[in-house]
C-alpha cells in the first residue's frame, strides 16, 4: 500500500520564513535553512519551499537560500515562485530541487508545463493551484493569491494535467491559516477530475484534521501544512504515529 506524505511548506519572502492568514498579514518564522534541516531531522517526507512574492514582484527565485536549505536536507525537495521560462526550471533543478512548482507561470504560458514536462518529465512538473470561491465558484488566483484569474480552477487543473503536470498542489485560500480543517469540498473536486497525485494544502489545525482528510477522501496523496508545524503545535512524529494507529500507511 502506498504510504501518504506529511510535507511542511517553507514560504519563504526576503530571506526568511513567513505564515499569515488567508495569504494576508504575513508573521516572521524562522531562517529556512535551519527550519528546513529540522524537517528533514524530524521525519517529513517532503519539504516545500515558496518564494511567495517572487511572482508578484516580477523577479526570478532567490536561488542561495534555496542552495542552501536543498545541501542541508535529506528528503525530496519541492521548489516554486517566479517560474516562468524553462531557463527557470533549469536553475532551480540545478540548485538542488527534485521536483518545480508552478501557478503564476503557467497562467501566463500555459504551454510551459507541456514544455517542462517533455524535458524533465512529469514526476518534475507539479502544479501549485491557489483557489478561491468567489459567487460560488472555484477561481484560479494568481501572484500569491492576489489577483483573481476569471479562470474556473477544476477545468483548469484538468487541462493542465493532461499536458504533463504529474502533481497537483490544492492551496485553499479560504482555509489557510485559519486551522479549522482542510477544504474537503474542494479537494474531493479536485480528486474527481484528475488520476495524478494531489497534496492537501490550507487549514490544518490539528492532528484529527489529517486524519479526517485522509479517511474522507482516500485519493489524496499527501498533507501539506506551515503554521502548524513551525510554531511546534503538532510534531511530524507524534502526527505520523496517530496516523498509522488509525490505519492510514505512514512511512515512520
């Protein structure tokens, strides 16, 4: 049986680890190299690393942290903000990343996950897909959730998992940081429309909430989460342990 993922996010803006609340008023964390090998210490599968104004300030990744934080660990390294161009991709690969994330970019070009895809191969290419409901409708938004799309974000998914995204990442901007649960709703869309893996991202709060995620929809492959996890409320080890007890594969 495959065993689900527990991935902590690094959401990284000058320099440093950051977590607001519903993408706004964004709090000081920690230096992510140092968050990052703690991670990769204390049994998360995966860690994620956002440079989340990137996009919105028009600028490619900061590429020394990311260096740093991918020579320090140990676990697959998922990297995402301001990838736009292939030339992009090819960097951040190159930096120590096993696997790019792309949202903003692949909006404004949407051939680039076919391109990507082609080059590096769709285990590479993961989609990171910030929604929001608005008048009742999953919408697509881009540049760290700050601008809304028009893009209705279930066909847009689908559409971009057929021209090679191999993952998907679900980022719930009415849930995150608010700690009452993942999107359920939302994910079970997702789940629906497309086979490829999908990572649960916004809203964790507590161990149940892992567990309710995994029970009521079994197709989602993995939990990501921030908040929770930095500020010590929730340990990967004791969370992982409770998963397991509750019959959910875990690698401990």
């Amino acid at each position: 049986m495959i065993t689900k993922r527990i991935i902590p996010c690094l959401d990284v803006k000058n320099g440093r680890v950051v977590k607001g609340v519903n993408f706004e008023g964004l709090n000081d964390v920690s230096d992510p190299v140092a968050l990052g090998k703690y991670y990769s210490d204390h049994g998360a599968d995966e860690l994620v690393f956002y440079d989340i104004t990137a996009s919105a300030e028009g600028r490619t990744l900061f590429t020394d942290i990311l260096t740093r934080v991918a020579q320090t660990i140990f676990i697959p390294l998922t990297v995402g903000g301001g990838i736009n161009t292939l030339h992009d991709f090819d960097r951040v690969l190159k930096c120590g990343a096993d696997k790019v994330s792309v949202n903003s970019g692949a909006i404004r070009n949407p051939a680039l996950i076919g391109e990507a895809a082609k080059r590096y191969g769709d285990q590479c290419v993961v989609l990171s897909c910030d929604i929001k409901r608005v008048e009742g409708e999953f919408r697509v938004f881009a540049k760290g959730g700050r601008e809304d799309t028009g893009m209705e974000a279930i066909s847009w998914i689908r559409r971009c998992v057929e021209n090679g995204a191999g993952e998907v990442v679900v980022n719930s901007i009415d849930t995150d940081g608010v700690k009452k649960g993942f999107d359920l709703a939302m994910l079970q869309a997702v789940c629906e429309a497309v086979s490829v893996p999908v990572i649960a991202s916004g809203g964790a709060g507590c161990i149940n909430d892992f567990t309710d995620l995994f029970k009521a929809l079994p197709k989602v492959d993995a939990g990501l989460a921030a908040s929770i996890f930095h500020f010590g409320e929730v340990k990967i080890e004791d969370l992982k342990n409770e998963l397991k007890n509750n019959g959910i594969p875990m690698r401990i």
